[in-house]
C-alpha cells in the first residue's frame, strides 16, 4: 500500500538518534501499575514514598518548642483614684427656697422663659463635689459668677435640656424634650447674654464671669472652702428640667436681697464691739495683719502699684488685740468681706475670752 504522507525525516519533525535515546532510556521497563508501595523507576534513581514525604517534609524536630498560648486576661474596671466622697445631704432651708423664687422671677424676667424653679435637694460641700452631678453632661454650660474680688462665689450648672429650652425661647420656638447636641460657641454666646443678669438676683453683690462647658476646667476656676449645693426642678409647661446652683457657704459674701450700706470714708483701725444695753461695756480690738520694717528710702519711693511683702503666707490668720497694738491676742480670724465691707471670721480664741 503506498501512502502520500511524508516521511518522518521530510516533515521536519524528525528526532535526533541522541534525544531518541534519552527518551527510551527514561521509559519504564515494566508496565505494572504503580501503587504506594510500588517505587517510580527514574533514570536518577528509585524513591519510596517515605523518601517523597521526607523531601517534602523536612524533620523539624531540632525546632524550640512553641510557646504556650498567652492567657485570656478580662477586663477590670479599676477604681477612680481621685473620686471624692459624695456632698453631705442636708434639709431645704427658707433661704434655699428663697433663692430658687427669686431665680424663677429672673428666668421670667431677664431669660423670658416661663418657668417655675423648685428647690428639690440641698446638700454641703465643695466647688468640685458640686459639679459632679449629671447636670454637667454634654450639651450643658455652666455659669459663673464672682464676688467684686473677682473670685468664683456662685455657679449654675445648667442641664442640657435648660440650656436648649433657653436658647429656643430666645430665638423664638418652643422648648422641646429629647436628645440635645453639643453647645457650639454661638450657642455659649446667646446663653452669655441670657444667663448675666442671673447673679444679681441671686444676691446684690454677684456679677456674671463666664460661660463654660467643661466641668473640669470650671472646677478650676473656683476656689476652696465649703459651698451650699442646691438642686433645682426647673419646670416648663409639661417639661421638668434639672439644675444645679452651687453658691459660696461663707460670710465673705452676703446673698441676702437687702443692699449693704455704703462704706463710710476713712480710715478705721479699730472696731468697738456692739453693746447689749446702756450700761453694757466695750472693749477696743485692734486686728493687726503683720509689722513690717522699711528703710525710709523705700518708702520715698512709693507710688500706686508698688508691692510691699510682708513675709508671711496667704493663710496666715489676722490677729485680735486687747489694749491696742501692743495688747494680748484674746482671738485669730480669717479677713474678708461682707458686702461692700471688710469683715474677720473668728477661727480661734484663747484664754482670755475662756
């Protein structure tokens, strides 16, 4: 039978005798089927299949062990280091309810919002015990109001909802309960002007300071000392609304309504202590700061605004004397002021007036 196909050797894909022979060489000599415990013949040699495992998994057993799992640790609340104790409860006295009319006239009168301030709790504490309270959350502001030292001697810490119900009355709406954002510095700003003529109802001599919306930096700003904590319902319509005043619990300053008489001229060095009767007797005291010498030069050159030490700390108590400048301390007292005029609180008293 002749065919028309080419030759191997024409079609161009004839093989070299070399290659041909590499090929046959490769080729397994037995055609019996290849099981896992029957090797691969190569030309390079015969592997079993523990030799295939091991080249493909190398011993590893010169390796460190792992380390152990880490443990699971849960989370602790830890223990607020710095939290203070709670302010001391005390009963709701007159003047309490007192100051919670006259500030329902002043929201009325210079806030125009139509509501009713009840006096709801009354405690005993400090600046920084009062502005712990869930007033001071977000959305609310905090009022601040100096003495005319320019000390903090009030604050009001107005909620959330107090402070969105003043600045939608102001521009016109209706006071509205639920979720309130953040205060923005246009919303501190109108409460500013809402909130300044609040301190002088509370008392004559209090003047609006600031508005602030951290309780921490407002905390700051106040001084030491024992504080009355007054916790208002400010209710609207059919929305209760929660405050808190905290007021300055020293004769420093005297939030009573009635305007203090005026200061009179000069200079008084000595007090004479009230008399009971006709026939009762008084004694001269004299309140003596501290004795301080300077050279006549120094004090040639004195002017407004000169500073003068007088090497003794700010807490140093003022000393009551018997008999003049030179007579027995018969009692020690703090300096200050109540109203517009100076006064001294009695800390302690000696022998003489046991």
């Amino acid at each position: 039978m002749k065919t028309d196909l080419p030759l191997a050797a024409d079609d161009g894909w004839d093989m070299s005798p070399k290659r041909e022979a590499d090929i046959m060489l490769d080729m397994p000599t037995t055609f019996e089927p290849i099981t896992p415990t029957r090797p691969i013949p190569t030309s390079r040699g015969v592997l079993s299949a523990a030799e295939i495992e091991a080249l493909l998994r190398p011993n590893l057993d010169d390796m460190p062990e792992p380390e152990p799992e880490p443990e699971q640790v849960l989370d602790v609340v830890a223990p607020d280091l710095v939290r203070r104790p709670p302010a001391e409860p005390t009963e709701i006295t007159e003047d309490a309810r007192r100051i919670a009319s006259r500030l329902t006239l002043a929201l009325r009168d210079g806030c125009g919002l139509k509501a009713a301030a009840l006096a709801r709790a009354s405690a005993r504490g400090s600046f920084d015990q009062g502005l712990e309270t869930e007033c001071a959350g977000r959305g609310s502001a905090i009022a601040c109001y100096a003495a005319p030292g320019g000390e903090i001697a009030a604050m009001l810490v107005i909620s959330a909802s107090l402070a969105n119900a003043l600045i939608e009355t102001a521009c016109g709406g209706k006071p509205t309960a639920g979720h309130h954002r953040a205060l923005t510095p246009m919303d501190a700003a109108l409460l500013e002007g809402l909130v300044r003529p609040l301190g002088t109802a509370l008392a004559p001599s209090l003047k609006f300071s600031r508005i602030e919306t951290d309780a921490e930096f407002a905390s700051a700003l106040a001084g030491p000392g024992t504080t009355s904590i007054l916790d208002l319902d400010i209710r609207v319509e059919d929305l209760k609304m929660p405050a808190r005043l905290i007021l300055a619990e020293d004769d420093l300053f005297d939030l009573s309504s009635e305007v203090p008489p005026a200061r009179p001229q000069g200079r008084v060095s000595h007090a004479a202590a009230p008399s009971a009767g006709a026939g009762a007797m008084t004694a001269v005291l004299t309140a003596r700061v501290a004795s301080l010498s300077v050279p006549l030069s120094r004090l040639a050159d004195l002017k407004p605004g000169s500073t003068l030490l007088l090497g003794l700390p700010a807490d140093q108590p003022v000393e009551l004397l018997t008999g003049g400048r030179d007579g027995a301390v018969v009692a020690e007292g703090e300096i200050g002021r109540k109203g517009n005029r100076m006064a001294l609180r009695i800390t302690r008293r000696t022998a003489l007036l046991r």
